[in-house]
C-alpha cells in the first residue's frame, strides 16, 4: 500500500460529501466530571507538542488516515452505519480530549451516543483542485483537540466512489489505517446486506491499553535494562544520533517543510532472495534491512557503529491487532560492523540488536525521557525526536491481497513540518518500498536520494549474489556495542 498525500490521489470528479459523528454527545460527555482518565503517553506528548507548536504559529494538523474506491453509486445508509459501527467498535474513535487545571484529560462517549450525520459540499468538476478541496476539509475536522477528530469525506460518481477517511494522529498508528480498509470493506457489505452481522472479532480498547501502560510504566525505574540501553546508546552516540548518519542540510533547529521520496528497492522476488540470505545467516528481513542500512551509512560516513531509532509494535495481545491505536514504543538500535567482511555476517549482528530494541521498545519513550531527566530536552525536538528507520510486512494485514483492487492508500498530510529524515519501508506482495520524510532543502534531498540508492544497490546484490562484501573491513575504532 502506498504511501500517499492527497495532491499525489488521482480523483476523478463527483459529488463531495463529507460525513462525521454528531458533536452533542461529545459535548456533553465533556461536561461531565467523571469517568475522565489520562491520555495514552503517546497522545499525550504528541497532545503537548501540538499546543507548543499551535503557540509559536505552526498550527499544521497532524492527521493519518487511508483512501480507497467502492463500486457502483454510494449506498448512503449502508455507508453511515459503516461509519457508526467502526466507531462503536473503536473506543479511541469515540475519545476526545479536553484540557483541565491538572493536564489533558481522555473522555469517551458511550456506544449509544454515536450517531452520523452528512452533508453535501458541493458537486465537483474537473477544472476543481479536488485534492486541495479535501485537505481543507479534513484539515479543519481534524485537529486534535476536535470533538471528534476524525472525518470522512466521499466523491461521489454513478461508478464509483473514492472514499477518505483521516483522523489525528492521537487515535492511529501506520498499523491501524492499513487494516482499517479491509475492516470498512466488510462493515460495508454487511450494512449492504441488510445488517447482517459481519465476521470481525471484537477488539480491544486502545484506552484501557493505555491506563494499563501507564500503569506498568510508573513501576519502571531508573535499574530498569531498558533505562540502561537508552542511556548507553546516547552516551555513546551523542548529538549524532539526533541526526540522519547523511548531511540533511542547514536548518538551524527550525521545523522545515517536508519533502518526500518513494522508491521501489526490491521486487517480490528479490525480497524473498533477500529474506532467504537472511534466514540463512540466523536473522529475520528486517534485520537484514537494517544490516543494509548499516553498510549504506559506512560507506558515506565511515563510522564503525550504526545508530538508529526503530519503532516497535506494544500490540501485545490478540484483541489488539486490529484496534485502531497509537501502539508505537520507540528503541535504540546499535550496529556495530567491526566484526563483520559482509551482509552475512553483519545480520545476525542486526538480529541480536534487534530483538533488545523489540524489549526495550515496551517502556515508553516518554517515561524513558522522565527517568533520564531528559523530557524538556526531548520535548523540544518534537515533533520528531530522532530519526527513524520503520518497517512493516504489509502481507501479514487482512485484505492486503485487495489493496490493488481497492485502490488502497495511507494518506498522510501534504505539507507538514520537521527537521529529520524518517523513513517507512513496507514490505508487501509487490516487493518492497521506502517512503522517506526530509526537510525539503537541496542538500537533504540529495542525501536521502543518495541513501536510497545504496540501500537499493546492496539489497539487490544480497538478491543477485548472497552477500554483499565490504570494499574494506571497517575499523572498530570508537568501539562495538
């Protein structure tokens, strides 16, 4: 699935309508004093950067969402209550925030209250900015502090409709939207059929993940191993770590707009060449991306330890894998390639680094940046702390074989702002594809282009060969983690 912004959608025209739950609920739901809780750690930081950056004039809505096409003329009633029960069955859609004496506060409104109303916008032609049109919309229904903050916006035509459905980044993860197009897929032929019950399984509440994570969290202490791996990592990779191993650019801490980079760096063959080397060397894909990652940087930067961020799943238990949710943890990964003549023996080195950030991911970064004392240095880096390096086997979520079909995409917005380069590699049917966000300067675009390409030469080489040897051993001057 594609990762794409709405000026890169191609949409045909027809008739907008936009659609969101009724407001009263929520309002009064934000009236009431009880049965308010926290935010998840994750919503509330990204809550705290939101209000900090709305402060200093850089109010850009920092939405998620996915498109995808329906055959035929729009069934309306079906489609509403799709809308109604996909937020019934998500605790997160129905949660809101509201901003008290003693911080930001999480407040629900119960399955009864949800209902949907739609209005018609406008009947679109082909000289509209149909793109430009949308992100508007759901750029000014969006925001996180919205009651609710999510919407869905509809083109209409006798042959098909293009469905958008985005939300503030608070209620989802990259995870969750891909999965959710399978789920409205479904919820939507059920409606069709007369309300027949579909077959999706109950999920659990991204709140109640929340609470209990946090509640874990607070019994972490400064001993905790995961403590001790941020610590090390960030003495030992000081402001590098901070920054992409390739020249983004001066941007002088300001938040730049983001430019953007899609490249297909394996097709399904080479991916399952790649994952078969992989194997062979006691180590999974991603290890072996993150390997390639590490000769890639090497060889433009000549240091003998790779440091990166990866994210991590916290999707810890059967009832979560489809809720919709923000279930990232972030961890430090080292790399160290003193050891290694090549691709083979640099992956199970990957291996073991990886599976110590999978554990250490599960404390959250938020608590981690409390106990090293380091939450008003890390605060204001957001919205991006460190760069990153994300993956994600996109053939493991139900309905990714229909994807095509549906015209599937992530949406993400189109100008948003930062000062790192983060990068998305999804593996999926088709092969495998990097997505990159960079501050949209010359030399940042150069170097994220330049990282690409050799990502993409090495793999292909491990696909063609087996391996990938070093022009030289790199030395282990600086030291191996």
């Amino acid at each position: 699935m594609l990762i794409a912004t709405l000026s890169e959608c191609r949409v045909e025209p027809g008739l907008l309508r936009e659609w969101r739950l009724d407001e009263a609920p929520f309002d009064e739901a934000a009236r009431r004093t009880g049965g308010a809780v926290p935010p998840s750690y994750n919503q509330e930081w990204h809550l705290r950067t939101v209000s900090r950056l709305a402060g200093r004039g850089q109010d850009v809505p920092p939405w998620i969402g996915f498109g995808f096409e329906l055959p035929g003329p729009l069934d309306a009633g079906a489609f509403r209550e799709t809308l109604r029960t996909w937020v019934v069955r998500h605790e997160t859609l129905r949660s809101a925030f509201r901003v008290t004496d003693a911080g930001v506060e999480r407040f629900t409104v119960a399955p009864a209250g949800v209902s949907v109303r739609d209005t018609v916008v406008a009947e679109l032609s082909a000289g509209d900015d149909i793109p430009g049109r949308l992100q508007a919309r759901i750029d000014a229904a969006a925001g996180a502090f919205r009651r609710p903050s999510h919407v869905v916006e509809t083109v209409e035509r006798a042959d098909s409709t293009s469905v958008f459905v985005a939300m503030d980044h608070a209620h989802a993860d990259g995870y969750s939207v891909m999965a959710a197009v399978a789920e409205w897929q479904q919820l939507y032929a059920a409606a069709r059929a007369g309300g027949r019950p579909s077959a999706l399984q109950p999920v659990g509440s991204y709140g109640d993940f929340g609470l209990a994570e946090r509640a874990e969290a607070q019994r972490t202490g400064a001993g905790d191993p995961a403590v001790g791996r941020w610590r090390r990592f960030l003495a030992a990779g000081g402001d590098r770590v901070f920054r992409f191993p390739l020249d983004p650019g001066p941007t002088g801490g300001e938040l730049l707009p983001h430019g953007k980079l899609d490249v297909q760096l394996l097709d399904a063959p080479g991916a399952e060449a790649v994952e078969e080397v992989c194997h062979d060397a006691c180590g999974g894909f991603f290890a072996g991306l993150l390997a390639a990652a590490a000769i890639v940087s090497h060889r433009f930067t000549g240091e003998p330890v790779y440091r990166t961020v990866v994210p991590v799943h916290t999707r810890s238990r059967p009832e979560l894998l489809r809720s919709m949710g923000w279930y990232i943890g972030l961890a430090p990964v080292e790399i160290g390639l003193g050891a290694a003549a090549g691709f083979r023996e640099l992956v199970p080195v990957a291996h073991r680094s990886l599976r110590t950030a999978l554990r250490t991911g599960r404390v959250p970064i938020v608590r981690i940046a409390e106990l090293l004392g380091l939450a008003e240095d890390w605060e204001r880096r957001m919205p991006d702390v460190f760069p990153f390096v994300s993956f994600i086997d996109t053939r493991v979520i139900p309905g990714a074989r229909q994807w095509p079909e549906w015209n599937a995409r992530v949406l993400v917005r189109s100008r948003t702002r930062g000062s790192k380069v983060n990068i998305w590699v999804h593996r999926g049917h088709e092969g495998l594809r990097l997505t990159a966000r960079h501050p949209e300067t010359e030399t940042a675009e150069a170097s994220v282009a330049g990282f690409a390409d050799g990502l993409r030469d090495v793999l292909h080489g491990v696909a063609r060969t087996g391996d990938h040897i070093f022009a030289s051993r790199p030395s282990t001057t600086g030291g191996t983690p």
